[in-house]
C-alpha cells in the first residue's frame, strides 16, 4: 500500500490570485445562466417586458461592478507575480562566444 502524499502547501498570495483567476472565469458563465432566467420567467408568471428589461439591465450592470472589483485586485497580484520573476539587471549572464577555427 502506498504511503499518503503529504498536503500540497500553497502560498497565501498564490491562493488567492488562484482563486480570483477562477472567478473572473466563471463570471461570464453565471452572468450568461442569469441572463436567460427571463426566457423561463415568461412561461407562467406576471413578469411584463418592462420587468424583464430592468432585470436584464440590472444584471449588465452588477457584471460590470463585479468585473470591476475583480480586475483590481488582480491586476495588482499578476503585476507582483511578473514583477518578482523578472531576472536583476545586474545578475545578467553573457553568453559565450563560439571559438574560431
């Protein structure tokens, strides 16, 4: 029987730009899912046009708040990713050059 691998340890930081990253991919997912609740509204129910399209308007602007906030923060911890993993202008290496013959 194999021994149990032992728990994956993830920086702070890196979990939350992590999970960040997978809500700026789901929001399109459930801003679409929301978007077509109206096409179920209008099979039984007193919703009019006019309810619908403040819902729909509603809607396109809590995705746009909510796009908003996660772009922030986000931007700044993918700006701090690329930002550390850039080599010192210093520690630059020169390649060797090819000999003669």
């Amino acid at each position: 029987m194999k021994s149990p691998r032992p728990p994956l340890f993830l920086e702070r930081s890196t979990y939350r730009r992590r999970r960040l990253m997978d809500a700026a991919r789901i929001l399109p997912v459930v801003g679409f899912v929301l978007i077509l609740l109206p096409v179920l509204w209008t099979r039984g129910s007193d919703v009019g046009t006019a309810g619908e399209a403040v819902y729909l308007f509603g809607l396109w602007a809590v995705l746009i708040v909510a796009a908003a906030l996660l772009s922030g923060p986000l931007r700044s911890a993918l700006r701090r990713d690329v930002q550390g993993d850039a080599p010192d202008a210093g520690t630059e290496t020169k390649a060797p050059e090819p000999r003669g013959s």
